[in-house]
C-alpha cells in the first residue's frame, strides 16, 4: 500500500510522488491507500489474463485472439484457392492457344491434307458415274485415265440398254497428290471394288489409311 504524509504522498512500492486524488500509482499502477476502490473492477481485472508482458494494462483477451486467428486462416484459404484459379487458368490459356494457333508448317500439312482428301472424294465420285453406266469400276489396267478417255473395251452404241461408256467424268485428272506423289488405284473383284489413295507426306513408306476412299461394298468388308 502507498504511505501517506500530511504535504505529500509516496508510493509504497516505488516511492514515486503521487498527486492528489489518485486511485493507482502512475509508476507501478499500485492501488492507492485511502483511494475509493471498485472491488467488481478489481476481481473482473484479476480474472483476465494479461499478456506477460511490461504493461500490465495491455491485456489478453481470448475471444479477441481467437477471431485474430480465424480471420488469418480464412485469408490463407482464400489465397490457396486463389493461387490454384490463377494456375489452371494460366494453364488452359496456355494448352487452348498451343492447339488453335499453328505453325506456318502445321498449316501447310493441314492444307495439304485437306487438299489430297478432296481430289480423293472427287474421284471416288467419277468412279460410282463409271459404275452407273458402264456396270463396274475401271479395272486396275484401265486405272483412272478410264474417267477421261473412252476404255478400248467400250465401242460408241446407239442402244442404250447396253452398258457404255458416257464419259468423261471428270474435266481433269490429278497428276500427282499435294506432296507430289501418284495417287495409287487399286481395283478389285473383277472391277466390282477399288481402293483409291495417297501415300500422305510420309511417300510410299508412309500411313495411307487417313487419306483413301474404297468402294461401299468394300467399305462394308
């Protein structure tokens, strides 16, 4: 307790001049004797626990700290997921211009395959005219010149119930495939199939099954 004198007061414990009509010492935060205390204020402040550390008047504060903690985790959740978005964006940004944005060579194999599949369905089509009038495919002898010139098998005929050639079926016929290549035409069961293809860019060594047409009975085979 705090010493008392009739000019002036001391604190008991620090010995620091105290000024009139105070409850604590300014020092030490001792009570003060003779001072009007709160006994609830005094008990409530007991039952708090402080921070350990110098000032005794900066105290801890449980729910307080607890809400400091969920906050904290909460935005180290929020980041994760964050981070995580930016990551699998990034990446399918990435891959979606990776195979929409071609190279200068894609292009020009895109190109040219496109371009052999086309001839290939066009002479597929002259072949099935060929077979409407004449009864059968070229045979593998006659091979593709037989949609441009008359086969020496056919002679001109005023009968039309007489299967005859009544070409040509088509206005030209591709010399080569796009990579400079024969287009290979096989015929089959005695002219009642074919098959037709390129080599592809790969030459004779090459892949042939995504660039060829065959008859529809072969098909079904």
């Amino acid at each position: 307790m705090v010493a008392e004198s009739p000019d002036k007061q001391r604190c008991a414990g620090c010995g620091a001049a105290l000024a009139a009509n105070l409850r604590y010492c300014v020092n030490c935060y001792r009570p003060v004797a003779g001072a009007r205390q709160s006994s609830a204020h005094i008990e409530t402040a007991r039952q708090v626990e402080t921070t350990r550390r110098a000032d005794p008047t900066v105290v801890f504060m449980p729910e307080a700290h607890e809400a400091r903690l969920r906050r904290a985790r909460l935005r180290k959740r929020t980041m994760i997921v964050v981070a995580v978005v930016v990551l699998l964006t990034t990446t399918a940004i990435a891959t979606w211009l990776k195979l929409t944005h071609q190279s200068p060579e894609q292009r020009r194999a895109m190109a040219r395959s496109e371009m052999a599949q086309r001839e290939l369905n066009l002479m597929a089509e002259a072949l099935e005219h060929f077979r409407d009038d004449v009864g059968r495919y070229p045979t593998t002898a006659e091979s593709l010149h037989g949609l441009i010139n008359r086969p020496a098998a056919f002679k001109p005929s005023a009968d039309a119930g007489v299967n005859q050639w009544l070409g040509p079926y088509l206005d030209s016929l591709p010399e080569v495939d796009p990579w400079g290549n024969d287009y290979v035409y096989e015929a089959m069961e005695g002219g009642q199939g074919f098959r037709l293809y390129s080599h592809g860019p790969g030459g004779e060594t090459g892949s042939s099954g995504q660039l060829q047409v065959s008859s529809p009975d072969s098909r079904q085979d």
